[in-house]
C-alpha cells in the first residue's frame, strides 16, 4: 500500500481544485480572499495506524459478510418453499 500524505495548509489559503481531474486538488495554495498565488503547499506522511484495519476494508468485509448470509439464507427459503 502506498504512504498517504495531507498537506499543510497555511491560515488564510486552500489548495487549489484540479481543472483537470474532478474531485481532486493540486499542491497550490491559493489566497482565500483574492484567489491568487500564495505559495505551494507542503505535505506530511500520515502515521499508519499500528495494526488496526482501515475503516474501507472493514466496510467492505462487512458488506460481503451481509451479502453471503443473505444468499444462505434465500437459498434457505427457496429450498424449504420447493418441499
């Protein structure tokens, strides 16, 4: 997995939004007031989280958890429909 990093935002700036990549923001600071040039920003390693799982992965665990037991429990229903 690669490092994730955040950047250091000065008081008073923004990032500036990507005209190229919805959603996304390049390492430039823009002024909050004029919108104009205010440096670029620098970025920190964020600190991985010793050992606990990340809260996607549990989200997506526990949603395939949910979809298998509903499938048993359908197949379930069916089979006992069928006798």
């Amino acid at each position: 997995m690669r490092d994730k990093y955040e950047p250091i935002i000065k008081d008073g700036t923004h990032l500036a939004e990507s005209h190229k990549t919805e959603g996304a923001y390049r390492g430039i600071l823009l002024d909050d007031e004029t919108n104009q040039l205010a440096g670029q920003a620098e970025w920190k390693r964020v600190k991985k989280n010793n050992g606990n799982i990340d809260a996607d992965i549990c989200t997506i665990a526990l949603a395939v958890t949910i979809s298998v037991v509903m499938t048993l429990i359908m197949v379930r229903i069916i089979h006992a429909i069928k006798k």
